[in-house]
C-alpha cells in the first residue's frame, strides 16, 4: 500500500516496472491521487501573461509583478515571488537573462529551450534542499531517480543555467534522460501552458489508449501547480488505473512515438486494432465523397441527420468499424474536420460547423473512451454554435422552431455537463462548467421572452 494512500497498491507488472491497483471500488469523478511537482515551467507563449510561480491569471483589475532582479519572471504577489524564490529562483535569478541571451539557449528548438529552463528550475531546487538524497527515502527526487530512463542512447543534455554550487554532470545527465518520457504537459481547460515534472505520478500510473483515468491539473497561490488524476469512468477493485501519456486520436503517429520516446510498444485493445488494420485505405479527397464518409460515420455511431437528440451519448466499439469507414482512422481526418469545425464557427457558416462538429463527434465517441474530457469539450463548442446558429438564422420565425434549437443547444449542453462534472474543475478559475451555466441561464431566458 502507498503511504497516506488507501485507494491504491503496487504491484509488479509483466512489462513495465510496476502497475496501480485500485484497492476499493471507484466511482467516475473519483479522485486517485493529488501529487505536486516538483519542478515546473510555463511555456514562453505564457511567459508574462501567467505568474510564474502558480501559473494562475491574473485577477481582474491586477497586474503581474516583475522580479527587478532578472526581469524575466512574473508574480501574482509577493507570496508567490517569495514561494518561488526560497524554492529555486534565487538560485537562477542573477544569471537567467545572460543564459537565455547566450547562443548555446538561442540554438535551441522551442521545446529544447522548455526543456533547458525546467531542468534549470529543478536543478536549482535540488540544490536548495536541507538534506542530501537518499537512496532508499520516498522523496521526490528519489522516485525521480526510480523511473526507467529515455531509450535514446547518447542523448543530448541541454544546456542549464549556471548554478552555484554547480551541480555534478553526472547527476544532470541522469535527470535529465528521465525528462522526456516522464515530464507532463500542464494544461488549463485542456489548453497546455507549460510543462512540469510530477515523479510520484509518472511512477504510479502506466499508459493506456483507453485509459480509465485521466490527469487534470490545480494551479494554487498557497501549493504551486498540483496533478489531480481522477476516475473517468467506474472503476472496480483490482482494475490497473492507466492514464494517457498521449492523445487517444493519435492513431498513426502513436506507435512510433511509444517506441522512440518511451521505449515500449502499446498493446492496449486500441493499439491492437489499428494496427491489425495494416494500411489504411487513402482517405477520398472528392468533396461529395468526403461528405458521404461522414454520412457513414454518423450512421454507423448512432447519429443520424447530423444531429443528437438523445439524452446520452451513442456508443460503439472501435473493433466493429467496418472496412469501409477505415478510412477516418487517419489522423489528417480529424484534423480537417477539427480545423473545419473551429473556421466555420468562427465565421459564422454556422451551417457546415453544425454538420461538420457533429462528424466529428461521431469520431470522438469511436476513437476516445467514454467520458474522454475532449468529449465533453466538443459539445460544449457545438451548444455554443447551435445557440449562435439560433441567433442570426433567417428561418427562426416561430417559436416552435425556436424551441427547436434551444432543444438541440440544450441536449448538448447536458451532455456536455455530464462528462465535464466527471473530469471535473481544472486550471484557471473559470472554465468550461461556468460557461455551460451562463448558456443554460440564457436559454432559460429565451424561453421567458417567446412565452
């Protein structure tokens, strides 16, 4: 048993290190673990827009503050500036801007220079610690220390920020091998922001492309940036709590990324049957063909007429797809489709997003599991086109097809409720269940103006 944790055990695997075992029976929306990192980084599209300590907004009517030493990090207050100084700035702070300047930091690729700064962050911590690592202690570092290293042989270490007292190279390039295929994304509102090392989680948990967990993230003044993983559908007693370590809709790219990058191959029932698929059939690039192929799709997954009238959600097992719709297993369809949805919404062709955002419903509901959090995120996005469509259609003259409408928006905004409320709150304070509220209020509005 974990210490200060009942729900779980663990216990060897045949593949990986270990595996989690639940040891009660969990409800969907069940918490699993709450677990800090140990080092973060916000990504330089955040820099100055986020405190760099909590990674929050600022609040209304406020402005970040600046650290006169550097320059280069913002703070909500003095309490995170001061969090984060005792927790590694202070180490950093008057060589940072002459590092970030220097061409060996220039050099790098984008997601090399979060690498560096975050390695930088968890150096410096390291060195600030009262007590020497321990091999055999239950410290972050010592289950950092724990975890399988990168399979990439010779692998380049980045550069860090200077240190005093300089860290030994050794201890650098040991860290730094686990950082690629155990580091997280940290989102808000499933939007990355930055990037972060969280050891307990990254030992804990193993991948699945049908994972029955998946990990949200808190962003607190007084505890930093947390992981939360919680249970996104009933779990039983015995069951390994698997999370993914990439994105499900992934479907081609995937199998090369777990090799590469995290050194094991994915034999969860997804992985097994795309890859029974061999080639996939080349994806029609006819527009009336396209459009028929998503008529199928619709169909095949229970939504008929472009539309989802049902109180719960279709569904339907990956394996059943028949042949001809294998074709939407490519990962450029869900692309088009995703960047379809988003430009037509955006421009009003209310129209094509309706049709398109519910195509790609359909796909979600085949690709990811039940109550996946992008799931609930799409019907918040088609409630809000369907209420946008209701506002400006020429055709809207009476109040039942008024009702209509406000039906359809509602029916996706219930959906929507449902799964999002099992994920639950995560990142900056308003998010998607505020949004879902404010439209729900409008509606009831509506209603109160036809009647």
């Amino acid at each position: 048993m974990l210490t200060g944790n009942d729900t779980l055990r663990l216990i060897p695997h045949p593949k990986a290190v270990n595996q989690a075992i639940s040891t009660k029976n969990l409800d969907a929306g069940s918490l699993i673990l709450s677990t800090p990192s140990i080092a973060a980084v916000l990504l330089a599209t955040q820099k100055s827009r986020r405190c760099d300590a909590c990674f929050r907004l600022p609040a209304d009517g406020t402005s970040l503050r600046r650290c006169t030493g550097c320059g280069s990090y913002w703070y909500c207050d003095v309490d995170c500036q001061t969090k984060q100084w005792h927790a590694h700035h202070k180490r950093i702070c008057k060589n940072y801007t002459k590092f970030t300047a220097s061409p060996a930091f220039q050099s790098l690729q984008v997601h090399e220079k979060t690498d560096s700064l975050l390695l930088s962050h968890l150096l410096a911590h390291l060195s600030l610690l009262p007590t020497p690592y321990a091999p055999e202690d239950s410290s972050p570092l010592s289950i950092l220390l724990s975890l399988l290293p990168s399979p990439v042989p010779d692998v380049s270490i980045p550069p860090v920020c200077p240190i005093s007292p300089a860290p030994l190279p050794d201890l650098v390039r040991i860290l730094y091998t686990r950082f690629g295929n155990n580091n997280f994304a940290i989102h808000s509102h499933l939007t990355t922001i930055g990037h972060g090392v969280f050891p307990l989680a990254s030992r804990l948990f193993n991948h699945s492309c049908v994972p029955n967990a998946a990990a949200r993230y808190s962003l607190s003044p007084s505890h930093g940036v947390g992981m939360e993983v919680v249970a996104i559908r009933d779990i039983p007693s015995g069951e390994q709590i698997c999370i993914p370590y990439l994105d499900p809709a992934m479907t081609q790219s995937r199998h090369q990324i777990f090799e590469l990058t995290y050194g094991f191959r994915c034999d969860c029932s997804s992985c097994l049957y795309i890859r029974s698929l061999g080639t996939l059939p080349e994806l029609p690039t006819e527009p009336t063909e396209l459009d028929d192929l998503g008529r199928q799709l619709r169909e095949f997954v229970g939504i008929k007429d472009a539309l989802l009238l049902a109180p719960t959600l279709p569904t339907k097992s990956l394996e059943s797809t028949p042949s001809s719709l294998h074709a939407v297993f490519h990962e450029a369809y869900m692309s088009s489709l995703s960047e379809t949805f988003s430009r037509c919404s955006h421009d009003g062709e209310y129209d094509i997003a309706l049709d398109t955002g519910i195509t790609l419903l359909a796909l979600y509901i085949l690709i990811y599991p039940s109550n996946y959090p992008q799931i609930g995120m799409h019907l918040l996005e088609l409630a809000k086109t369907q209420s946008n469509a209701g506002i400006v259609s020429p055709n809207l003259s009476t109040a039942e097809k008024r009702s209509r409408v406000r039906e359809q928006t509602r029916v996706y905004l219930s959906l929507a409720c449902f799964i999002l409320q099992i994920y639950g709150p995560e990142g900056d304070d308003v998010g998607p269940l505020q949004e879902i509220k404010i439209l729900e209020d409008l509606l009831i509005e509506e209603v109160a103006v036809d009647t």
